[in-house]
C-alpha cells in the first residue's frame, strides 16, 4: 500500500500483545503501523517527540489515560502525525498534535473504547463514532496546511530549493550565497514560503534593479519572475523572462543556472503544450491537431536547449542531489517533447524510449518533493498511450494523476483536477462510453466551482460548457442543451472580450451543426467565427474557417469554390507557419484537384503535404496522402507509386498504427488490382473485402475501400455484363449509405441513393426504386439541398421514364448492358467514384 503523503494514527498498548493501532486515516501498511507502533517502547521524557524512518517523518504525542478496569490503572496510548519528509514542518503541526492529545487525553470513556472494558450500559457505538469524527477532523485539518499539501514552492528549480529551506547552506553552489542577495530577494521569498504568489510578484517587481551589481543575480532575478509567473499561469510571460534568463545565462560561467533556465523554458511550454492538445483536440481538422502555433515555431529552440542542458549537465558532478534531479527534468522534458508531437534532433529517442524514460524518472521524482512534476509524469504518459490507443493504460496513469491532485494547494488544484477529469471523458469519449463521459465533464464543473478566481473560474466553465456542446452532439435530442451552453459559454467570452476562445466556440458549433446533417446553420456559424477571427486578426480561425467551408462546398460537389476556399486558407496557415495545418489542407487541395481529374496538380499539393508532415516530424499523419499518392501514380508512374508503398510499409514498422496497417493493405490492393494476373486481381478484391469486414478505425478508410471495390466491380461488370456484379455493387453502395447516414453526409447519401434507386430500376424492382427516390427527396428537403435540386431532379426524371418504359413497353427482356445505358448507370458510377473519393 503506498503512503498518501499524510495519516493520522491512534495507538495503545495492550497489556496481553503489546502495542497496536487502533486506526489510521487513511490506513497505512503493517510496516508503517510497526514502526510506529514501536516508538511506545521509547523511554522519553516529553509528551511530544518526533521520529524519522525511511521518507517519513512521524511527530508524536504520548499519554496515559487512567483505567479502573485495565491492569495497572492506565492505559498508554499515543497520537501521531504521519508525513513524508519536508524540509520545513510548519508550526501548526505542533499545535495541531498537541491540541488534539489533550482531546483525547480528556476524553471520557475512551479507556473502555480501546480495552473493551466489560461495563454495562456503555455506549460504545456513541463513543466511538464521537472518537473516529475527532480523527477526521485532524485530518482535514492537516490537509488544509498550505506547507504540507503544496509542493514546495519551486517546481524546476533545486539551486532555488536550496535557498529557500536551507539557509545555513553557504556552498557557492547555492544560489543565494551573499548577504546583499538575500536582503535583494528577501521579500518575494518571504512570500513564496506563504504560498502567497501574487503578493511574491508585487515585491519581485519592485526589486531595486540599481543594486544589482552581479549578472548572476539579474539572471536570478528573471528567473523568480519567471517562476512566479508560472504559478500566475501567466505561461507566455513566464516564458519571455525565463528566456531573457537565459540568453544572459549563456554569457555566464554558471552552467547551474543556464540548465534551470532551460528547464524553466521547458516547464512553460509543457504547460502550454498540455493546454493547448486538449483545446484545440475539439478542432477535429481530419486529424488530431494538438500545438499552439507558440510550441511550433519554437521546436528547433527547444531542440537546441535540451542538447546544450544535456552537454551542460556532462561537466557536473552527477552525485550531486540538485543534478541527479536536473538530469531527470531534463530527460523529462525530451520525453515530453516527443510525446508532444516536438520535431526532434535527438534522434535516440522514440515513442517506447519516451515511455521507458518517464517512467524511470518517476521513481527518482518520488525522492524530491515536487508534486507538480509527479502529476504532469503520470498526465504525459497517459497522453504516450492515448496515442498507442491503449486507453487502459491511458485510464490508470490518468488516475494516477488525478489522485496526487489531493497532495498540491487549493489554489492550482483545481486546474490539474479540471484538466484531467475532462481528458478521462475525452478518452471515454473515443472509447464510444457517452454516459461516462459526461460524468467526468459534469464532475469538472463541480471542480471548476471552486477556483477561487472569478474571471479564471468563469473562463475554464466557458471552455468546458464548449467541450460538453460537442460531447452532446454525439447524442440525439440534446441540441437544446448544446444551446442553452452555447449561449452561457457565448456571454462570458463576451464579457471578457475574449475573441480567440469566441472565433473557437462558432467553429466547434459549425462542427455540430454540420455532424447533425444542418448544413446551412453550419455555414451561419463557420462565417461567425471568420467575421470574429478577422476582427482579432486570427489568422488561424480564419484559415480553420475557410477550410471547414471548403469541405462543405466538395461535398456539394461545388469543386472550384472549395478549392478557391482551400488556396485562402493556405495563405493564413503559411503566414502562422503552422506544418500540421498546411499538411492537411494541401492533401485536400490534391483531393480535389484528382475529383477535378487534373491529376498533375494533385499530385503536386499531395508531395507538398507530404513534405509538410515530414518537416514537422509527424509521420503518422502522412499515412493517407502516401495513400492517395499511390492511387493516383498507379495510373501515371507505376515505378513511383511502389516508391511511395514502402514509404508507407516503412511507416507501419515504424509505428505498429492500426490505422496505418489497414492503409498499407488498402495499398496493397490497389497494386494487385494493376496486375494483369486474374488470380492477384482475385487476391486484390478478396484483400479488399477482408478490410471492410475489419474493425476500422477511422471511417474515410472504410469508406475509401468501399469505393475501390465499387470500382473493381464496375470495371468487371462491363468486361461480362454479370447479374451478379449488379447485386454486390447494391450491397457495396448500401454499406456507403450506412456510413454516409451516420456521419450526416447528405450530398452523397443523394448521389448513393440515386445510384441505388437505378440499380433497383435496372433489376425490376419498382416498388424498392420509388422508395429510393422519395428517400431523395425527403433528404433534399429535410438538409435544405436546394443547390442539388436540379441534378437530383434530372436523376429522378431519368429514373421514371424509364420506369414508366417498362411498365409500358415491357422493357424486362433487355438485356444487363441496354439497361445500365437506359439510366445512364455508367457514368454516374463513374463520376461517384472520381467525386466522393475525396
């Protein structure tokens, strides 16, 4: 059982075994409750007296309590406090331990609680629960001493620790080592040794820079605002200081300070990282995309740093506590940065070495007193699996996390506690439980309401108000509750002029109103978020906006609008430098360039996403445009499409992807299918079928294989002219309208529904065709598709006459090949194949 980090223990001494605990809370292990227990053997003078052992400090008081009924008269008995070593126990302990030994000292009756006197009329159930709520009461009360559940002051910085809690270290290693610098810093110090931030902060700012002589207390100085300024949550400031620390640093012969000003600016972009992945993983862009564009233009600095902390760290003596504990941090971070998504120069590491290093590192984390680092180990190596898909592994670290909450102040508390009851609903979410899901949004409100801060309290239930619109909007009948928190989410921003998180609210909301099949209140809500983007000039929201219009004018089939709105949004990701964006829209820029059939310019924007992804480091993402290119160059430069295969076999080794496996086989179908071999072209369709009876993780892939097989069917069909091609190219297009209904893709469950409505025809079944065709019409209606009324007019129109043929002429005996050219079957297939394959 591993120690929570405080208990409270009641022991006596039983005249027949010796002593025992009567309880602990929370309960602690046989091997804490014996050495504990042990401590009644000890001959002391004084009531109250302390005991170290292993990582645990117990302070103890001890009394007699008179006995009638015991032998001897008395009864020793003893209270203890249970806490992991701290370098500075605060008085209140004391008091705490001393006022409570004379409750119970005094308490009447508790002499027979514990000897289980034999005396009538006794209440001892009264007696007991009054003893127990006495306890607990302790407890809480320890829990509510800011020394003892916050972390020590100073996440990232052990020279800093030093100077804090050790004064009467002198060492030059020691960051503040001269009277002049602690009367410099003496204020904010003091302060931090409160917990009392803010008022840290006013002092720092008021530090006398004239009186500052040495570079190394300047340097010391942005450093303590730096810090101070991450407590704030103030992260963008916070990292400008720690970066202004370090360029000064790197003019310094103190490598100590250089190494925990890279920390520092490390530290901040962690926070900004993990922030930013879980805000923007509502951006649902065709991939997860997790980075402020803050971390993405500064990778290669981070890159830089971590290679020069590590060469710094090499001339130090690593025996050192303070840089056995850099030498941690610092792995962290590069773990951090791979999982992350962080381009790295380090090429040692990988997603497994990330994994094995933060889990190394908490073991030596555990020996530090740094709560933050432990919670934000366990936070990153949840996000190392969410990744790998094993949310079972995801789940527990998240719990992990979620349980040393318990141990760091109220005043950051509730932030961690937010963040990770709402990233366990998120992968709850994923895993498809909703009910579980909104228990941990609803649980995070619950959180959130106690931030004492009413502009930080009233922001967080804003973001999290948006995140539950798109948690509902997974299931049906909630629009207005997604409503009722739009509008709450839409007033706050509003009073506090927040234009980034507004432009992010009408985006997400044109996400919903689009998964629910609305498009034009999609359309009502992207051109919001645009107008408000332009008037903050976010250049990001824009492009987000213009690219969600694009996809919407593709699948209306409006291809030269879609890709004028793709180039515009282009412009806005290259000005942001943003890879990851630029990646996605120029594969879809290709995309609609091969639904144009100019396959020249698609496969120059597919290579230029390619070359995007890369540039990034993210790999993973680049598994459909390696699709798309083979598809494309099968046809155009057989040699180069193998080229690209490999790329994409090179990928699934590299990364074990189930997503990236089932596209290497989709891949692999697709060269078969060019074999002249009627056995590989068998094998091609067989391999084909095989995947879309597999689970498939994203369904553009499914939908994608569903299409290639319609085309292989169609190429057989006018090859033989067989019934039987007839019927699986009906089924194939069924399954598409499946997939089409549950993801509210209107225009092409239209386009599928006609197609079916013709395959019906041509099998003379009328009565199934008509059925179709009101489908259509329903849809058209319901989705308001007015722009798709004319060609779903002109289908329709085609469908009757030669429904009315039939009837008339007797048209059944035509043969399989007149009647696919009676309804233009053919072609439409065709254009249905080069349209919606996008």
């Amino acid at each position: 059982m591993e120690f929570s980090g405080i208990s409270v223990m009641f022991s006596y001494f039983d005249s027949s075994i010796g002593p025992v605990t009567y309880i602990s809370k929370p309960m602690v292990d046989e091997y804490i409750q014996r050495r504990i227990n042990s401590l009644m053997d000890i001959d002391t003078q004084n009531s109250m007296f302390e005991h170290s052992f292993q990582k645990l400090n117990s302070f103890n008081y001890m009394f007699s309590l008179e006995s009638p009924t015991y032998r001897g008269g008395s009864v020793l008995c003893m209270l203890s406090i249970c806490l992991e070593k701290h370098p500075k126990i605060p008085q209140k302990v004391y008091d705490l331990l001393e006022k409570y030994g004379k409750i119970f000292q005094n308490m009447s009756n508790l002499d027979l609680l514990l000897t289980q006197g034999h005396l009538q009329h006794v209440d001892f159930e009264t007696i007991k629960r009054n003893f127990n709520t006495k306890i607990g009461n302790l407890y809480n009360e320890i829990k509510e001493i800011p020394e003892i559940i916050d972390e020590i002051p100073v996440i990232i910085i052990p020279g800093f620790f030093k100077c804090l809690y050790e004064k009467e270290n002198k060492s030059t290693k020691s960051w503040i080592s001269r009277e002049d610098e602690l009367n410099l810093f003496k204020e904010p110090l003091n302060k931090i040794i409160e917990f009392k931030y803010e008022s840290a902060y006013d002092f720092w700012k008021k530090i006398n820079k004239s009186l500052i002589v040495k570079e190394s207390n300047e340097i010391k100085r942005l450093l303590l605002g730096s810090f101070l300024l991450l407590k704030l949550r103030r992260f963008d400031s916070a990292y400008k200081l720690a970066e202004s620390a370090y360029k000064l640093s790197e003019k310094s012969t103190l490598p100590y300070l250089t190494i925990d000003a890279i920390l520092l600016l490390n530290e901040c972009a962690s926070h900004l990282g993990m922030i930013m992945i879980f805000e923007t993983a509502l951006v649902d862009f065709d991939a997860s995309c997790g980075l402020s564009n803050f971390i993405l233009n500064s990778y290669e600095r981070f890159n830089h740093l971590l290679k020069n902390g590590f060469e710094l760290i090499e001339d130090c003596d690593d025996s050192k506590p303070d840089i056995k504990l850099r030498q941690t941090l610092l792995l962290m971070s590069l773990a951090k940065m791979k999982i992350l998504k962080y381009k790295s120069d380090i090429q040692i590491i990988n997603l497994e070495e990330a994994i094995e290093i933060l889990i190394g590192s908490y073991e030596i984390l555990k020996d530090y007193p740094f709560i933050t680092n432990l919670i934000q180990n366990r936070v990153t190596l949840s996000l190392a699996y969410e990744i790998l898909h094993d949310y079972e592994k995801t789940f527990a670290y998240l719990e992990d996390a979620f349980n040393l909450t318990s141990k760091v102040s109220k005043n950051i508390q509730y932030y961690y506690t937010t963040w990770i009851l709402q990233r366990q609903g998120w992968n709850y979410l994923h895993s498809g439980y909703i009910r579980e899901t909104m228990q941990k949004f609803q649980h995070s409100i619950f959180e959130i309401q106690k931030i004492i801060k009413k502009k930080d309290r009233e922001l967080l239930l804003a973001k999290t108000q948006i995140r539950l619109c798109y948690v509902l909007s997974f299931q049906e009948g909630d629009m207005n509750k997604i409503l009722d928190y739009f509008k709450s989410s839409e007033e706050i921003l509003k009073i506090y002029n927040e234009g980034v998180e507004l432009s992010r609210l009408y985006y997400v909301m044109g996400d919903i109103f689009k998964g629910k099949g609305r498009i034009s209140e999609a359309l009502n809500y992207y051109e919001k978020c645009e107008e408000k983007a332009r008037e903050i000039n976010n250049e990001e929201s824009i492009g987000i906006s213009l690219t969600r219009k694009a996809k919407i004018s593709a699948q209306k089939l409006d291809l030269d609008q879609s890709l004028e709105l793709y180039k515009k949004a282009l412009l806005y990701f290259e000005k942001i430098n943003h890879p990851q964006f630029l990646g996605i829209t120029l594969g879809e820029i290709g995309s609609v360039y091969q639904a144009l059939g100019d396959k020249e310019k698609a496969l120059k924007f597919y290579k230029l996403g390619l070359t995007s992804f890369r540039n990034e480091g993210n790999e993973l993402e680049s598994y459909w445009i390696l699709y798309k290119l083979v598809s494309i160059l099968l046809d155009m430069n057989y040699s180069e499409a193998i080229f690209y295969s490999k790329k994409l076999i090179e990928l699934r080794r590299k990364t074990n992807s189930e997503i990236v496996i089932q596209a290497s086989k989709l891949v692999e179908a697709l060269i078969l299918s060019y074999n002249s071999s009627s056995r590989k072209r068998l094998k091609s369709i067989f391999l084909l079928e095989q995947i879309a009876e597999e689970k498939i993780i994203q369904h553009h892939l499914s939908h994608a294989v569903l299409i290639h097989l319609c085309e292989f069917l169609l190429n057989d069909m006018l090859t033989a002219y067989d019934n039987q091609n007839v019927v699986e190219l009906a089924k194939y297009l069924t399954q598409l309208a499946s997939i089409s209904q549950e993801f509210h893709s209107s225009y092409e469950l239209v386009y599928i529904n006609l197609l079916r409505s013709k395959i019906a025809i041509i099998q003379s079944r009328i009565e199934d065709a008509n059925k179709l065709i009101n489908q259509v019409l329903s849809l058209v209606q319901k989705f308001d598709l007015i722009d798709f009324n004319k060609k779903v007019n002109e289908e329709i129109s085609i469908i009757q006459n030669y429904n009315s043929d039939i009837e008339i002429l007797n048209l059944k005996s035509q043969n399989l090949k007149e009647r696919l050219e009676a309804v233009n079957f053919v072609e439409d297939m065709r254009n249905f194949i080069r349209l919606f394959n996008i």
